[in-house]
C-alpha cells in the first residue's frame, strides 16, 4: 500500500527538515535569546555562528529536496500501479531519489538562470518560461531526463497548453501553499507571544501544514504532468 510508505516520506523526509530549517532560521536571527544563548555557552563570535547555520541550512535543504524527490517517485509509482501492490519501502525509495537530488537542485538552478533572462526582455516571457519548464523534475524521475533535456521536456509537453496550466498551477498555490504560510505566519505569533522559547514549538508546529502541502503539491504535478502527456 502507498498510504503508509507517504506517510512516512512525509514526516522522515519533509515534516523533520522542514521543523529543523525553521528552527536554524530563528537561531541566525542575531537579536535573538536563542543565538545570544548560544554565543553566551559556546563563546563563539557571531560570524562563526552564521558560516555553521549557513552550512547547515544548506545540507537542510539538500535533504527537504530528497524529500520532494522521494514524493516524486512515489507519485509515479502511483501512476503506474494504480492498485499500489507494488513492494516497496522508505529506504528503497529514498535509495532511487537520492540520485536525483543534485540533479534537481542544478537544473534549479539553470531553470532561475532561464527565467531571470527571459524576464530581462519583458515580464511575460518570463511567466511563460516558468509555467513551461514548471515540471522538469516530474520529467526527471518519471522521464530519466536530466538539466536541459529535462526542462525541454517539460517545455515541449506544457507548449499549447500554457495558459491551462497556469491557471492550475496558480490554484494549487491558492489551495495549499498559501493557507499553510498563512498558517505558519499566526502559529510563530501566537507562540512568540505565549511560549518564551517559541522557536522550538513554533517551528514544530509550523512543519506540519507545510510538509503536508508539499506533499499534495508534489503529488498533483505528477497527475497534471500525466494528464497534458496523455
């Protein structure tokens, strides 16, 4: 069954990073009880202490972009075994994402290049060439497709469609991203204003609407991808 094996991916690869990277946030926050706490025990100057939170937000990242990728391959085992009879677990899965991670992440990187040149002559440009290249990592781990190839794939798949998409695209950042921000704005201001060390609570609290809109979002560009393909 799939269920429980996303059930898993979803606290061990996205609730656990994402509860950890809010929590490295707070703790770069110079002014902070927390980072002064910290720099009081450790008697680490200030720099040394942000160049060690930088490194860790960056392996924190690293790790919630496994997660998406995890989501990705179970999402496409879900579309190719509808009935979820398929063996599989936590482990195998995140061994098959794991390789795909730098891949993402630099592909990423080409597709923010892409769009920063597109948006440098007009605006729309811009829009157009993200909503196009929007599923290069669903054509990455379904596809085997990787950097160019793979935003060529979304590319090609989104053409004369664009506009559709979009539009799903944008609903989907109205249905789940944008309440679980908004979620997590008011959680870290009622737990500032109740808790004293809020940092702790807050960032557990606020993983939780996020990784599960992470989830669903994932998910979705899965079925939209195979929905413009077939």
């Amino acid at each position: 069954m799939k269920q429980p094996l996303l059930k898993r991916v979803l606290v061990e690869m996205l609730f656990v990073p994402i509860a950890l990277l809010f929590i490295v946030i707070e703790l770069g926050r110079a002014n902070s009880n927390v980072f002064l706490w910290v720099q009081e025990q450790s008697g680490a100057t200030p720099l040394s202490i942000h160049a060690l939170l930088f490194l860790v937000n960056v392996a924190l990242s690293l790790w919630i972009l496994w997660g998406f990728a995890c989501v990705l391959v179970v999402g496409r085992r879900i579309i190719k075994n509808p009935a979820g009879r398929s063996r599989s677990s936590v482990s195998i899965v995140r061994k098959e994402a794991r390789k795909y991670v730098f891949s993402l992440f630099l592909t990423d990187i080409l597709r923010d290049c892409g769009t920063v040149l597109w948006s440098i002559l007009l605006v729309v440009p811009g829009i157009v060439y993200r909503t196009r290249t929007a599923f290069f990592a669903v054509v990455t781990i379904c596809e085997g497709k990787e950097y160019r190839d793979a935003l060529h794939g979304s590319s090609a798949t989104v053409r004369g469609s664009t506009l559709g998409v979009l539009w799903r695209l944008i609903g989907l950042y109205l249905m789940l991203v944008i309440p679980a921000w908004i979620m997590t704005f008011f959680i870290f201001r009622i737990a500032q204003a109740y808790i004293e060390q809020a940092v702790f609570v807050a960032a557990l609290l606020s993983a939780v609407p996020l990784s599960i809109a992470a989830l669903f979002y994932q998910l979705s560009t899965v079925h939209l991808y195979k929905a413009l393909k077939s």
